[in-house]
C-alpha cells in the first residue's frame, strides 16, 4: 500500500516537471515559429526598403537619369536601380555557334577577398564557395554602339566582397556613395572606371507559346542566394561562366552555352551543372548529352527559339554588368514538356501558398503589382519590360515569319 502511494507520488510530480516542460518548449517552438513567420514577412518589406533606398540616393545626388526608366511593365517612367544608356546599341542575335560581341580569357585572375565578409554571409545563411565566374576586362564602345566585351575568370570571394561593400556604401545613413559617386555615376563610367571584379551576369524571359498568348517564367529567389534574396526574379538568372576546359573551348557560343546551361540548372535540378568547368571532364560540350540541353538546342536548331539580347546594365548593388535576354519558344509542345518536366533547384525558394516556378501571362497585371511595391529583382523587371515590348512589337508587326520565331543561326 505504502509502496503504491510513493509510485503515484513520484508519478504526479513527474507529470507535473514534463507538464511544465512540456508546456514551455512548447511556448519557445510557437515563438520561434512566428519569428520565422514575422521574418519571411518582413522580408519582403527589406526588399523594398533596398529598392527605394537606391532610388532616394541616386536622386539626392543628381544621377537618377543615369537609371533605367521603365516603359511598359508598372508605373511609366519609374526608374529602376540599374545603369543604363539608351544611346548605346549592340548585337542583338545571340548565334548558336559564334559570340563576336565576347571574347573571353580562359585564363583565372586570382583577386583578394575578405575573410570576415563571407563569414557574415555565411551567418545569415547564404550559399557559398569560391567558384569561378566572368568578370570584365575591358568594353570596346565605339561611336556608341557596343563592339566588345573582353571577359575572363575570377574566383568568386572577390565578388561577394564588393558587394557586401557597394551595398553598405549606398545604405549608409548619410548616403555618401563614395564607391558609387567613384564608380557607379553612370553606365559608360561604370565600363571605363576599373571596378574589380565587374561579374558578368544574364537575366532571362522565357517566353512560352500557350494556346492564349505569351507565358513568362518567374519565381521567388531562396534566401540562400547572394543577391536578391527573396525577391520575384525571371528565370534563369545567373551569373556567366568560362566555356573552355584549359585550351579546349565549346563550339557553342558563350553567350548560349551559358544559357543552355543554366536553363537546365534552374528549370530541371542539375546540381552537376553548378560548377560546370570543375565536373572533371575533358569536353567542355558534355553537358549538351542532357536531355534538356538537347531539347533546347533542338528548338533552335529547327527555328523554334528566339534567342536576343534586350539591353545592357550596372547593377548598383554588386556593380555587375548585366546582359536581359529574350529566349522565346514557339512551340506549344515545348511548353506542355517543360511544365510536365521541369523541377526547379535551390536558387528557388517554396512556399505553402505558390509554386516553386510560376508561368504567368506576360500581361498578367501581378508582373506590374510586383514590380510597384519593390519586390521584383531589379534586373528581371528591366527583362520583363523590354519583353512586353518585344510583344508589342509582335503584335504590331502581325508577321507570320515572326510569330513562328526568327531563326538562331546553327550553322
């Protein structure tokens, strides 16, 4: 009896300890889950605070007709935070096989990093190893039309570098810009002055032929991204790499081969394709046995791609050279296939209420409420403006050469 009355003693005052703890960890798991829920909020609202901050700091310094001014996507004649000239041209066929507009050195510049920056990356949870990228070496503009652009390899700390620096030069309370006001003034200053490294980047619609018109892929950038996190971004949208293992260069263009890459990156999970040049392979062209890769060059090659670049940007937040290409795909079939197919990487964030990746119609007025409240990479927003105009032009032209897709040189 004794006995039975001590195990029930012992009983109820264990059920009272784990009652109590239970009851806290239980208190502790639901506030950090609403801190998690405040901050992926609140994220949206510091995408914003970025974007206006830039704006405010051009503005009070006299340069915002440096920026881009927007014409057909969110509120006309808005800047957005990105250099650029409208009186500069350049080629704008991107060739399957030839890329005279870039000429690359294959050989990898070694530049300086900050330890402590990419710790504090790290920290907030970014994705990060030195790779490699394309930088700038030099841009031939002559009588205003772009004839050049001489690339080569960097590792990519040096990078993360500036950008942690560029972007705490622009946030600072007192907006002295020093490294913007030194580098960043305007577009063609930002292409003379020397800024290192100077990545080379692309920004992508993808146009898609449905039965109702044009679709464009977009999707929501993972916060374990560099740049941008959080933000709607077209897809893809990458940053440019060697297409050359040692002497042995692809006989694809640089400028396709790059976007055959990360389309298959982006669209269909290929973690192998991360780091292309470092897959120990003796062809640099091993990446088009894919399946998607061939499916791509497959469009192309029976004129069912439009593969051309839309315009030329700084961006004021890692000061890289950024190229908007248009890659329209005619087929309806192609579509059908890429949303049957497709399963999109880690630069993509997921989300309980949307897809990972979404096809919107290229005149579906969320493109322009994204875009107002600030949410939108700035350079997505620049790709997706000049692709309502490459629709409108469409439209106009009522061509049936066009509709069906200007040809991409293969041969």
């Amino acid at each position: 009896m004794i006995e039975q009355i001590v195990f029930l003693c012992v009983g109820a005052v264990l059920g009272a300890i784990v009652g109590r703890w239970y009851g806290t960890v239980a208190d502790r798991a639901a506030q950090w889950l609403a801190s998690v829920r405040r901050a992926r909020l609140g994220r949206q609202f510091e995408v914003s605070r970025e974007w206006s901050r830039a704006i405010a700091a051009y503005r009070q310094w006299n340069l915002e007709a440096s920026l881009y001014q927007l014409e057909l996507i969110g509120t006309p004649s808005a800047p957005v935070p990105a250099l650029h000239s409208r009186r500069t041209s350049f080629p704008e066929v991107v060739d399957i096989r030839t890329d005279p507009l870039m000429q690359c050195d294959h050989e990898l510049q070694i530049l300086p990093s900050s330890a402590r920056i990419v710790r504090r990356y790290r920290r907030r949870g970014v994705r990060l190893f030195d790779g490699k990228l394309l930088a700038l070496r030099s841009a031939n503009i002559t009588d205003g039309r772009l004839i050049e652009l001489r690339v080569g390899q960097v590792n990519y700390f040096p990078y993360a570098t500036l950008s942690y620096r560029l972007q705490r030069d622009i946030s600072s309370r007192r907006r002295r810009g020093q490294m913007h006001h030194r580098h960043l003034r305007s577009f063609d200053a930002a292409l003379a002055n020397g800024l290192q490294p100077q990545a080379l980047g692309c920004a992508v619609a993808t146009l898609l032929t449905g039965s109702d018109g044009l679709y464009v892929a977009v999707a929501r950038r993972s916060e374990q991204v560099l740049n941008g996190p959080g933000t709607i971004s077209v897809l893809p949208l990458f940053g440019m790499e060697c297409h050359a293992l040692g002497q042995r260069e692809s006989t694809y263009g640089l400028t396709f081969y790059n976007f055959v890459r990360e389309f298959c990156e982006e669209f269909f999970d290929l973690e192998e394709l991360v780091q292309v040049m470092e897959a120990r392979r003796a062809e640099p062209d091993w990446i088009f046995q894919l399946p998607p890769a061939r499916a791509v060059v497959r469009e192309a090659s029976q004129h069912r791609l439009l593969l051309s670049r839309t315009a030329f940007l700084v961006g004021l937040n890692d000061g890289s050279l950024n190229c908007t290409l248009i890659a329209h795909f005619t087929s309806h079939k192609f579509f059908e296939w890429l949303i049957a197919e497709c399963r999109i990487n880690w630069e993509s964030a997921t989300s309980n209420t949307a897809p990972p990746v979404e096809f919107v119609k290229l005149d579906d007025v969320r493109l322009d409420k994204w875009l107002d409240e600030h949410v939108m990479e700035p350079t997505s927003a620049v790709a997706l403006d000049r692709a309502r105009m490459y629709a409108a032009k469409l439209a106009r032209d009522n061509s049936p050469t066009i509709q069906r897709g200007t040809p991409v040189r293969s041969d």
